[in-house]
C-alpha cells in the first residue's frame, strides 16, 4: 500500500480459477493472473491491513489498460482491475479456520468500507 497525503493507493496480484473438464475427461484447472488497482483510501487500508495470499476476495471495478515505454524502449500494455473512490468496492472473505463459528464467510468490508451510491 502506498500513502500519498491523506490518500492511499492499493496494489496486488489476484488469481481466478476456471475448472472443467476436457475432451479426454480430464479435469483441468485454468489459472488467470489479475493486476489489482485500489483507488478508494479506505479500501485501500483494508487491502493492505487484510489481503495476504491466499485469501478470497470480492471486487466491484472496471479494467483499465494502460501503455508505457520500458527501459529498451519497446512499447508495453498492461491491464488492470481498478477498484475506483465511487461505485467500487473490495471485500476480503475470509477463509474458514478451525475453531472459527458459523458455516459461512465473515466479510471485513461493513458499513466503514464498503460504499453504497443510491443514485
């Protein structure tokens, strides 16, 4: 996490699963690579505080690809989720852990970090 002023900036990897099962009848597992942009302080404090590897993750985002020029030069692109101040939204879902009560996932983001526009 990243502080700039009273603003903070979110980064991290997240990786969805696809399972199905192939022509031959194996069962196949597709793994795909997300860049992940929080823009919204507080979430953004939440992400830094709660997400570690592994954990379950819900995003409301948009994607945005941006372009750059590296160090040779050469023109590169990348494509991002970017959890935005308005109309974004991150909650951590945490995983059941022994000892832990209730069949279902707690949500860290409630009514402090999770935003609501009713228009």
């Amino acid at each position: 996490m990243k502080t700039f002023g009273d603003s903070s900036i979110a980064n991290f990897s997240l990786a969805t699963n696809e399972y199905f099962t192939n022509r031959e009848g194996e069962k196949v597992v597709k793994t795909e690579w997300h860049r992940v942009v929080v823009t919204n302080s507080k979430l953004a404090e939440v992400a830094g505080q709660y997400v570690r590897r592994g954990e379950r993750v819900y995003l409301e985002g948009r994607l945005q690809t941006r372009k750059w020029e590296d160090n040779n030069g050469q023109v590169r692109y990348i494509t991002e989720v970017v959890v935005p101040p308005v109309k974004g939204d991150l909650k951590v879902l945490f995983n059941k852990r022994e000892g832990s009560e209730g069949g279902e996932d707690s949500s860290v983001a409630d009514d402090k970090t999770s935003f609501d526009i009713p228009f």
